[in-house]
C-alpha cells in the first residue's frame, strides 16, 4: 500500500481546474534521467518535477522485456497516483521495450527518448553509430527509428553493458573506464561514423571520456535536448505549460536515498532531498 510521504500535501497544492500547475513525471533506472532533468531546468524552468530513480533494480539494460514492463507500468501507476501531467522515459531501455505498449494505459502523455534522438541523428549526419545498453541495442528501436526517418543512411548500434555500473559506482575518470570506452568505440571508428548518439541516458555522464576518444568532426547527439524539446512541444499544444514558479524538484528511490542523495549533488549541484518508495505497491493499492 502506498503511504503518504511529506512531500504529498506539498504536491497535491494544485487543484484539477489548474492541470498546468501539476508536475510532469521523469524517470530512469537511476542517475542517467539526470541528463533530462538538466535540460527540463533549461529549457522548461517553470515545470514542477518529480524525479524517479528505480535504482534497487538497475540496471535495466540487462533485463527481459517482461520484467522492463513491470517495472514500467509500477512506475506509472505511482506516477498517475501523484496526479502528473505528462510522463517522460528519460530511459532508452524502457523507451525501446515499453513505451508503444504502456502508452496506451495510461490517461496522461508518455514521452519517451528515442524518437526525438533518431529525428536529430538523421539531421546530423549519414553514418550513425549509437551506443547502447545491451537491451536497447538488441531491439534495434533505435536503427528502426531511424531508418523509418531516413532510409539512406548507415546505422551502427553498440552494446556497452559495462558503462552504466561504472557510472552509476561514479567511477568516470578510472583508466578501466577509458580502456573499456576505446573497446566499444573501436568498430564505430572502424566504420569511420560521422554522428554518434548516446543511446543511454547515463552515457552523457562519459562525455569528457568519450570526447576525447572520438576525432573532432564526430558529433554527439544527446536525446536528453530533443525529448524536452518535443515536451515543450506537447505542453503548448495541451495547453498546460506552467507559467507559475515551480515546486522544489521531488525525488523518489527505491533504493537507498542517502546514496542518490550524493550522486544527485554531484550531477546536479545542490542537495536534493530524497525519499525511498516501493513502486511495486502502487499496483496493488
Ligand atoms: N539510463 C537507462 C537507459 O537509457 C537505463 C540504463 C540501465 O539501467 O541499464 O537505457
């Protein structure tokens, strides 16, 4: 059963005639939706927020699609009970094995990365390599995206299952780190790519590592920009962009808070306050 936590009585402040004032929902296995919440503090600052950080159960990008699901629908359905406006999957894994099924049910949009990252991809460039977890890469979601957008283009995916354990361990500046980036690398510089696209949220956490791996002329496309771009989109077209100063950013774990707590700092630069939820129970209550 879902309990009431501090943060309820705050959120709830928005009443049903004001659905411009609700929070829009983002969430990831962990630290890598953190890309996408930078970009909504950019692009979107008037949005009230409630971050989601599944991380008793990443990573995600090694896990079967029937388990991504329920992970997915448990996270929505706690989503829908804290009454958002708009979900977004700051999550390549989950966009690429849940989001055409889970769409359908629910009663609020649901965005998710990966779309928004093959329309930019094509706009960039011709030979397209996309880094991903192992789940991500084996749906092929993104070359089929991309494709479907552009049919001339080269398109080369990459399973890099080491990289978010080590960013998730903070550990982006061990030489291990370097070595196992130059590794998955490797056959995309083979193929002499002219765009690469982090097809996992956590991976803009590489960029430092991964710039200096890669010649110059390489671009990086980050879905974390467009997939707010087409939130913004989607507000406007709603109606229901916040013109009201936001709420305080809310965080939710299942895992342990204090351990998000510092991580959190670290790619956001303030403290946030971080509370522990059980996403299971929300299904059942
Ligand atoms: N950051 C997520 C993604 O974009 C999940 C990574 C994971 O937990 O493996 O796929």
């Amino acid at each position: 059963m879902y309990s009431p936590s501090i943060f309820d009585s705050h959120f709830h402040a928005f009443s049903p005639q004001e659905p411009q004032r609700a929070p829009i929902g983002v969430f990831d296995s962990g630290v890598g939706g953190l890309t996408v919440l930078r970009q909504l503090y950019q692009q979107l600052p008037n949005e009230s927020i409630i971050y989601v950080g599944d991380t008793a159960r990443l990573p995600y990008g090694i896990r079967s699609q029937t388990e991504i699901l329920q992970f997915v629908r448990e996270i929505l359905h706690w989503m829908h009970q804290q009454r958002v406006k708009m979900a977004i999957m700051a999550c390549n894994t989950s966009s690429a094995l849940a989001l055409d099924i889970v769409r359908q049910e629910f009663d609020f949009p649901i965005l998710g990365v990966i779309l928004p990252g093959a329309k930019a991809a094509v706009q960039q460039g011709q030979r397209i390599g996309v880094i991903a977890t192992p789940a991500t890469a084996q749906s092929n979601a993104y070359r089929q995206a991309i494709l479907e957008i552009k049919s001339n283009v080269q398109v080369w995916q990459v399973s890099c299952p080491e990289f978010v354990p080590l960013i998730e361990q903070n550990r982006i500046h061990d030489p291990y780190t370097t070595q196992i980036a130059k590794t998955y690398l490797e056959p995309l510089l083979h193929q002499e790519i002219d765009t690469l696209v982090y097809g996992c949220t956590h991976y803009p956490h590489l960029s430092p590592v991964l710039r200096s791996l890669l010649p110059t002329q390489v671009k990086l496309i980050d879905p974390a920009v467009y997939v707010v771009a087409a939130c913004s989109q989607e507000l406007d077209i709603l109606g229901i962009k916040n013109t009201h100063p936001p709420m305080p950013t809310r965080f939710a774990v299942s895992g342990c808070p204090q351990q998000f707590t510092q991580s959190g700092f670290q790619w956001l630069g303030y403290t946030p306050m971080v509370e522990q939820v059980c996403f299971a129970d929300a299904v059942v209550s």
